[in-house]
C-alpha cells in the first residue's frame, strides 16, 4: 500500500467516523479489510483506494468503516459506572414530574451489552424507582452490532463476562449453547443507527449518556465536537459516563467531573454574577 493510497483510506475514515488511524495502524487495513477485499474482487489496499476514489462508492465506504469500528464490549464492564448509576435512578426519579420517563443513552453500544445493563440496572432497583419508566436508547454505528443487539442473544463466554449467575439466570433465557435476553428487558431498549460526528438533537434530550471508550479513538478537535454535543443533550441534574482513561480536561468546560468518582461527568453549573 503507498502512502498515497493509506492517507486517502485513512481520511476517508475519519470523515465517516472519526476515527483515527496513524501511519502504524496500516496494519488494521489490511486484517480487518481482507474479507472485503476478497468478496469484492479487490487486489488490494491500493486497488481499494482507486474504487473508492470512483463514483457510487457509498456502500463500499461504509462497509470499509464498519469493518474498521471497533466492536468490544461485555456486560457491567468497568463496573464503577454501573455502581453509580444504582445510586443516581432513584435520585433522578425522585425529582422527575409524575409521568416522565428517564431516559439513557447509550452511544457506541456495540452489540448491546451495557445497554442490557443499564436496563439490568434499573430493573434491580424495584420500588426504588417507584414505577418509573425507564426509556434506553442504544446506538451506533455498525447495523450488523446492532441487528446482534436487538436480537439479545449472546454465546456463553459472551454471557460470562462481567454478568453475574443470579442475572443470567433471572433475565436470559437458554437457547442450546446461547443466552437470550429476557423480553421484557429488550422492549426497555430502542436500537438506533447513528453516528457521533452527526447532529443528535434528533435523538431528544437525556438524564444520562454512556459514551464509553469511544473518545480515545478521535482526535482532539472531534472529541471536544463530541464533548459539547453530549453536553446538550443531557439534563442539568444528569450525569456523562466516559471511560476510565477518557477525560474532559482541556476538551470542553461544559461537563465537569463529578466530585470523588472516575469517568462520571455532570453538566458545568452557570458561574455566579458578582456586583
């Protein structure tokens, strides 16, 4: 591949997701292209480039994107945000009007897991929420993720991730060697595509967003973008979950870090007028 044709594939991709692929990461094109490039008929990384240089290249593009969208997740992974989450619903359905439903984003929901576990989450809390309806949108921007994650079945070694027995065993149900999540936790979660460099005011407004291990593959201009989209989603009283290894420093002064908790961010309050 020269380097022409690698800065070409390269922008392409950031454009479409925001990902970004430095000059070592050559090496993704080609193990996770291979697939492509041989049902397609394609020589190589280079005659791939001239394709997509061609007119009616959109659906090459965007499966050329999804191949290269990294897909890893598991259920309750990291944990801490889940830990907090079981302290904030009844917080927030506390000062919500009769009637409201919460509603939770999960954005780069892969195929499903943490929005399973929100869903989890919330159901594990009972008279807490004093019958609150709780409304979870799961996007992203891979359509095979999420026709895995509508379909809520996954293989054991799935299941066994960070899931404990007594939940797999109260809120899946066993098909031969795989696990489907319970009906009435799938009709919690709406399963959207959509793509973080888009508009989200679509999406409606939020109590609280997940937006998990996704920023680390951006640059610092597209993640302040991202930044200040979800913080214009998410109520005042809400809360952002980001990764562990993510922040908001230096990014956007419109998220601030919750006081003694890692990866929790909550919307920056007005700064008081003097005089």
């Amino acid at each position: 591949m020269t380097p022409d044709s690698f800065n070409f594939l390269a922008g392409l991709v950031k454009v479409r997701s925001g990902i970004v692929l430095t000059a070592d990461k050559g090496y993704m094109l080609e193990t996770r292209l291979g697939t492509m490039l041989r049902r397609e008929g394609i020589a190589g990384l280079d005659a791939l480039a001239l394709r997509l240089r061609a007119p009616r290249s959109e659906a090459l593009a965007a499966e050329m994107v999804e191949a290269l969208t990294t897909n890893e997740s598991s259920f309750f992974r990291d944990g801490k945000p889940f830990e907090h989450l079981k302290k904030l619903l009844p917080k927030l359905a506390a000062a919500r009007p009769p009637g409201q439903a919460i509603r939770i984003w999960s954005a780069a929901c892969s195929s499903g897991q943490e929005a399973y576990s929100i869903a989890i989450t919330a159901v594990g809390l009972g008279a807490a929420l004093a019958g609150r309806r709780v409304e979870i949108v799961g996007t992203d921007l891979s359509q095979e993720m999420l026709q895995r994650a509508r379909e809520g079945v996954y293989t054991q070694f799935e299941v066994q991730r960070g899931l404990p027995v007594q939940m797999l065993v109260k809120h899946f149900r066993q098909e031969g060697t795989r696990w489907q999540v319970a009906p009435e936790l799938r009709a919690m979660v709406c399963w959207q595509a959509f793509n973080l460099l888009d508009d989200p005011r679509g999406l409606g407004r939020f109590d609280v967003v997940f937006c998990r291990n996704v920023l680390i593959y951006f640059d610092a201009p597209t993640k302040s973008r991202v930044l200040a989209a979800l913080a214009s989603l998410v109520a005042a009283d809400g809360v952002v979950y980001l990764g562990g290894a993510e922040t908001v420093l230096g990014l956007t002064d419109r998220l601030v870090p919750t006081p003694g908790e890692r990866g929790v961010y909550e919307a920056a309050r007005p700064a008081a007028r003097t005089g």
